[in-house]
C-alpha cells in the first residue's frame, strides 16, 4: 500500500558511479522521504543485492549503516536471496549482471513501484537524480 523505490547493488562494486553512486542517491532520497509522504504513506526503499555469495544479511546491514543516518530498516531494506530469485527479480526489471575476472559486471536500474503495486517508472544508468526521484513520488 506504499510507493516503492527498489534498486539493484553489490556492496563490493568498485565503481564509484555504479552501486556506490546509486547508494548515495538513495541516501539522499531516504532524508527527503518525509517530505514527499502523502496521507501518511510514507515511500519505502528497498536495495537488493544480486551478489548472493558475499552479500548476507549482516555483510548488507553494515553497508546500509553507511548509507542511513540515522538507520531506519522500516523505511528502507537492504535484502538478498537465493541466486534463483535474484536472477529471476532482476530479470522482471531488466537488469544484467555476470561475473567476470573477480567481480560483477552488470548494468543499473531503478524502479519506481506505485503504491497500487504497478510499475510506474524505471530509470535506466547513473544518470538519474534524488530530486526526479522525489518528484515522481509527488506525482503519486
């Protein structure tokens, strides 16, 4: 019943404009969240990491905690699964990834859920702002 923000990450990507960049924005969405909440529905976050080897869930809350401040797990999750699940998550949205050379090579994408459970938006890359983001939870 909450409009959704969902994202994909490693909590190893080496690239600074990839899942770190991607961590940043959401960090910056989840201070605004107040600010965009409508009726009392506040917007949630989710962070799924499609690294199912290293990434278990206290590896994911420690990363969070860089992110968050102060930490609200209510608003926004950081999850993994098996790598069944994962790869049939990350397919619904698009979403590429493999492992070569030690890491993960792999595309970017972020989802905006409505609170009706229906796709609304996807932002494609790196290149999408905190404040397209807020806008298009306004618009809900």
């Amino acid at each position: 019943g909450r409009p959704l923000l969902l994202t994909f990450i490693y909590t190893r990507c080496p690239l600074p404009d990839y899942c770190p960049r991607t961590s940043r924005n959401f960090s910056e969405v989840y201070r605004e969240l107040e600010s965009v909440a409508k009726t009392g529905q506040k917007p949630h976050l989710l962070t799924v990491s499609f690294d199912t080897e290293y990434d278990t869930p206290a590896v994911l809350r420690e990363y969070a905690r860089r992110y968050m401040n102060p930490p609200d797990f209510g608003a926004w999750e950081f999850a993994t699964g098996s790598p069944e699940d994962i790869k049939n998550i990350t397919g619904h949205f698009g979403l590429i990834y493999r492992k070569e050379s030690g890491q993960i090579t792999h595309s970017l994408v972020t989802a905006l859920i409505g609170a009706d459970g229906k796709l609304k938006q996807i932002f494609q890359g790196n290149e999408w702002t905190p404040s397209q983001v807020l806008n298009a939870f306004r618009d809900q």
